[in-house]
C-alpha cells in the first residue's frame, strides 16, 4: 500500500501540479515573450545563451547543492521580470514538478553498480518494494543515496529548465531572428526557427480555447473535483489534432503574408536595430565568468559532481 | 576538462570505433550536399513550407517537453514505451508528408533541436545532438520521401485516369485503399529504421563518446528489439494521420 502511494507521488503528483497549478495558460504565460525594461530584458541575446550552457555546464560538474543554489537564483530572477511574481510562481510549479519526476524517475531505478560508481561508499535502504515492482524496472530497495543521486540528475535538469525559459520569456522573436542572422544562419533555417519559437505559446493557446470549448460542451460535468486533473488531462489530448489542422490550415496565411513583405527576395535583410553589446551584457559575462571559476574551485574542493561518468 | 559538456572518450570498451561513426556522418552530409546541389538547396524550400516545417518543430517541442513528458510518468520506463519520442516523431511526420520535398525531414529534426534547446536543454552537449538526430531519423525520413518520389504514404498520388470506363468514385475508393496499403507499408520500413539509431548510436557511441558510459551490446539489441513495436505501430498511425491531415489542409 505504502509502495503504490510512493509509487504514485512520484508520478501523478507532478502531473497534478502540472495540471492544477500551471495549467494550460501558464504554459502560454512562461513560454511567451512579454515587454519589460530590467536588466533581463536588456541582453543581448547571445549572451543569455551563454548563460544558459554555462550554467548547464557547472550543474552538471558540481555536486547536487550547487544546482540546487542556481536553480534557486534563476528563479529568484524571475521576480525582477515584468509581472514578475505571477511568472516567479509558474516557474516555481515547474521546478517542483520537474525536480519531483525528475528524482523519482531516476532514483528507483538506479543500481548499486551505478552509486558504486558515483562514489556512494554506504546504503541506507528507507522502503522495501514489493517484488512484482521490478517489473517496472525498479531495483529492490529505496535508499537514501538513490534519492540523493536522483536530485542530483534532477537539479541539472531543472537549473538548465529554468534558465532556458528566462531566455524565452524575455527575448523577442525579432531579437532571436537577428540573433540568428548575426551567426551567420542560413535565411530559411532563421525564418522557420523564428515561426517555431512563437508557434509554441500558440500551441498551448489553441490547446487551451479547446478544452474550455469541451468544458463548455459539458464534458465532465458533475464529476467530483479530485478528478478535473485528470479531465483536463483528457481534454487535452483530444484538443491536439484540431489544433494540428488549425496550425497548418493557417501556415498559408502566414506563409502569403511574409511573401507580400518581398521575404527571401534577397538573401540577406537588413535591419534597423542592431544587435549590442551593453554595460549590462558586460556586467553579465562577468557573472558567466565567476559560475565558471566557482566550478573550478568545487571540482578542486572536492564538490565535484556525485553522477558518474556512465551517463543518465 | 571537457567542451560543452562532451567528454570526447574515443576508447571505452565496446564502444563503436569512432572512424566507422565519422564515415557514417560524413557520408551521410555527402548525400545532403549532394541532393541538394541537384534539387537547389534550400531555395526549394517556399515560404509555405517552411512555415510547415517550423509548425511541425513547434508542436514537437509543446508535446515533447510539457505533453508527453507528464503521461510518461504514469507509465512504468521500459524501452517498450516512449510517449515523448512517438509523439514527436508523429507530429513531425504529419507535417513533413505536407511538405514531401528530400530535405523537409532533416530540416524539421534541425528546427526541433534548435528549439529544443532554446526553451529547454540549452544547447547542452551541442552540436552532437543535433547532427546525430538530423542525420538519423530525418535522413530516413527523406531517404523514403527520395524513394517515393515526394509521394510519401502515397500523399498526392493521382487516381489513375487511363481506363475511362471505370466511374470516378471507384477510381478514388481504389486510390484510398492503395494509399492506406502504402501508410502501413512504408509505416512499418519507417518503424524499424526508427528502432535502430537510438541503441546503436547512442548506446554504443555518442553516451560513450559524451559521457564516457559503459557500453552493453545486450543491452543494445535487447532495445533495439523493443523499440520496433512501438515505433511501426507510431508510424503506421502517422501514416494515416498524415493522409487525413493532408486531405483536411486540402492537398
């Protein structure tokens, strides 16, 4: 019983936080760009890149506290964007909903071969699963170093998550175009990478008016509220083929008015805003420069990363 | 140290020589040239089908990352199931077979990691990721457009016209099924070809390669044999969305 219920927490709720907190407009809100005037906004976007792998780079070289602090530092950037507390707390959902599935669908799983390796000299085993959930890959025994080694997988991917949406939420599309073009990317690759980067607050948009419209339509109706989650859920996923046919029914008028602007005439553009550098993408890569020398100083202080070098 | 999070171990027991990887690549990017120096390079491409392509990226990122990632949880991890990848592979090939032009399935694999990287990797592990997926599963894909003759599932095939005495709703029924003998046809080539590079080259050389793991040829085949049910059964139904998809968009 025990068992279902951890087996169950690790899965389903994420999946409610996901569905309950977030919902589908978050989605739309935290993968949409919107105006602001702070320190984010005023990057150049190559460096939000580089601030992006690098710190990807040092999460994943440095023991698991280390990412827990720079996830909670890009987070806490998220309060300094425009409406930044509503933005903050849909970031927060996701980062608890990544960091719990991403733990639980790593810890359970990983052999004592594999924390051997990660250096894991003792094992405090917590639960005892019931037999038949190996059939689900898991290993015998829940221990503390599993949990342990499964945060650690799970803060590299949440730092990564967090920092990557920072770039999104404050970068127009124009500035990722230009961005593009300035690394020398070929014009049609620009342009599709461009309608795909503000196609995807679309998706969740179309997604969202389609399941409202089921809503409306009486679909769950009356069912208790423990099960809306999972209503919704449904809904969803039937909300996605009329949203496929809407997308590509609309790609021609997208497509007709981009041809009228005389796009790919030439096979360069020029544009009116250039790219800079400022004081602030300064100020920035010298913060880049500090994460990269606080990993250094980790690896030599023996806070080196615990996953071994087998991979995930 | 390592660049960008690739440990470059060319050596690890079991691991694919990495001579045989590179002739793989370079031969594969020697075809991309060379289809693309007799076909006009991107400059085939219109702009419609690059807002295809770009759609197709776009709703493979929506169901990869926040969809499917979430349905994958309440399943149990077997090499059986991959909500994340089918999904993907589904929505790209839908708008691929509105496209059918060599190249589209490449490009859309490019535009997916791109994209993939902007709102959720960032540019981890990169550019490895992204030549291994583009020069994988969306070389297949075109290798099969390029088979067809841009005809992919059978999508704009004409019904045939030569015996005049045959009524028109036959000649289209006729078309239908041979079009649905097609989708599950080459669904079922797509299926296996899409089992393959995951264990093979992932498993055996770019884990080994990035983060110097162990490689299990048990393991590998073990997944290898996995993944094909899933993966034939995806394209199959990919296959007839795409026909559906095509018919609704009007081609």
């Amino acid at each position: 019983m025990v068992s279902w219920i951890l087996f169950f927490y690790g899965s389903v709720i994420p999946v409610i936080i996901v569905l309950a907190l977030i919902g589908i407009k978050g989605f739309v809100e935290i993968t949409r760009y919107e105006s602001g005037t702070t320190f984010f906004y005023k990057l150049n976007p190559i460096t939000k890149v580089v601030l992006g792998i690098v710190v990807m780079a040092v999460a994943s070289v440095t023991t698991w506290w280390i990412g827990a602090i720079l996830t909670a530092a890009m987070l806490l950037v998220y309060l300094t964007l425009n409406d930044g507390f509503r933005k903050f707390m849909y970031a927060f959902y996701l980062f608890l909903s990544t960091f719990l599935g991403g733990t639980w669908s790593i810890a359970p799983y990983t052999p004592y071969s594999v924390l051997q390796l990660a250096g894991f000299k003792q094992f405090n085993v917590i639960w005892v699963w019931p037999s038949y959930f190996t059939a689900f890959g898991y290993e015998p025994y829940l221990t503390v170093q599993q949990l342990i080694y499964g945060a650690q997988v799970a803060f590299r991917i949440t730092a990564v998550v967090v920092t990557s949406l920072l770039l999104v939420l404050t970068t127009t599309a124009s500035d990722i175009f230009r961005m593009f073009t300035k690394l020398k990317v070929p014009i049609a690759i620009t342009f599709a990478i461009t309608v795909a980067f503000t196609t995807v607050p679309k998706v969740f948009d179309l997604i969202d008016t389609s399941v409202k419209m089921q809503f409306l339509r009486g679909f769950g109706y009356g069912k208790t509220a423990i099960l809306r989650p999972f209503y919704l859920l449904v809904a969803a996923i039937l909300a996605i083929p009329p949203t496929i046919i809407y997308l590509a029914r609309n790609a021609r008028n997208l497509a007709i008015s981009v041809d009228t602007r005389g796009f790919r005439a030439y096979n360069s553009r020029t544009s009116l805003v250039e790219l800079t550098y400022s004081k602030y993408d300064y100020i920035m890569w010298g913060i880049i420069v500090m994460l990269i020398v606080l990993a250094i100083l980790a690896n030599i202080f023996g806070f080196g990363r615990t996953i071994p070098y087998t991979g995930l | 140290m390592s660049f960008n999070g690739i440990k470059g171990a060319v050596n690890v027991p079991g691991e694919i020589p990495w001579e045989i990887v590179l002739l793989y690549f370079i031969l594969a990017l020697a075809f991309v040239f060379y289809i693309g120096k007799k076909q006009g390079g991107l400059k085939k491409f219109t702009t419609l089908d690059l807002v295809y392509i770009a759609v197709g990226a776009a709703l493979g990122v929506a169901w990869e990352f926040y969809i499917g990632s979430y349905l994958g949880r309440l399943l149990p991890s077997s090499p059986f199931i991959g909500i994340g990848f089918w999904g993907r592979i589904l929505i790209i090939l839908i708008f691929v077979a509105l496209v059918r032009k060599v190249g589209a399935g490449m490009l859309s694999l490019l535009i997916f990691n791109v994209l993939s990287d902007l709102l959720h990797y960032g540019f981890g592990g990169e550019p490895m990721f992204t030549i291994y997926e583009t020069l994988t599963y969306g070389l297949f894909i075109d290798l099969l457009i390029a088979l067809t003759g841009g005809h992919i599932f059978g999508i704009g095939l004409k019904p045939n016209t030569a015996s005049a005495d045959v009524p028109e709703e036959v000649l289209v029924k006729n078309l239908r099924r041979r079009q649905n003998i097609l989708a599950i046809v080459e669904g079922i080539v797509l299926g296996i070809l899409f089992a393959l590079p995951d264990p093979i080259f992932y498993l055996g050389f770019f884990r080994p390669f990035l983060y110097g793991a162990i490689v299990n040829w048990q393991t590998v085949i073990f997944d290898i044999e996995a993944f094909i049910p899933g993966d034939v059964i995806i394209t199959i139904i990919a296959g007839f969305l795409a026909l559906r998809v095509a018919r609704a968009v009007g081609q």
